[in-house]
C-alpha cells in the first residue's frame, strides 16, 4: 500500500478512469454470477437489472474518486477493480480516509 500523498492520490485517480471504463462490465458479471447461483433464467433477467445497478454504482464511483482525487480515501466498490475477483458479487464500502 502506498504511504506517500502523490502515489496515493494517483492510485485513487487511476482507480476511478479504470472504474469509470470498465463499469459496464458489472452487467454481464452479475448475470454470469446470478445465473450460477439462481438458475439461467434468473441470471439473465434479474442479473441484468442487478447488474445495471451495479454498473450505476460502480460509474459514479468512479466519477466521485476522479472528482475528490486530491484526497486520498481508500476504495469504495468491493473488489476495487472488477477484475480483481470476478467470480464475486460486488459490494461497497464506507468512504474513509487512507
């Protein structure tokens, strides 16, 4: 984990393009993990409506961490990245300083 300001205020910037780029995908995420979980089916109708809000959760976080980078404060969709564990349902964590 970095210690120093300007590599933490680059991680959360860096952190909030690659959120913003890559937030469609927590579409087909979702319905790939519902899908497992509850059966095709539901995977494909209530996965994409859950994704969708994933997707608007993981968008404007992103934006939020590209508009406060100068204040370093640790990630907050859970997993960071969503290729960090794809096979995991995304969450979100409390804002909080690093």
């Amino acid at each position: 984990m970095a210690t120093d300001y300007p590599t933490k205020v680059g991680e959360k910037l860096g952190t909030g393009i690659a959120n913003v780029v890559t937030g469609v995908a927590e579409v087909p995420k979702t319905m790939i993990i519902t899908g497992r979980k509850e059966g095709a089916t539901y995977g494909m109708t209530a996965g994409f409506f859950i994704g969708i809000i994933h997707m608007a959760g993981r968008l404007f976080t992103g934006a939020l961490d590209i508009a406060t980078f100068p204040v370093p404060t640790t990630p907050i969709p859970n997993p960071p990245f969503i290729w960090d564990d794809f096979n995991r349902e995304t969450s979100y964590n409390t804002w909080r300083m690093r």
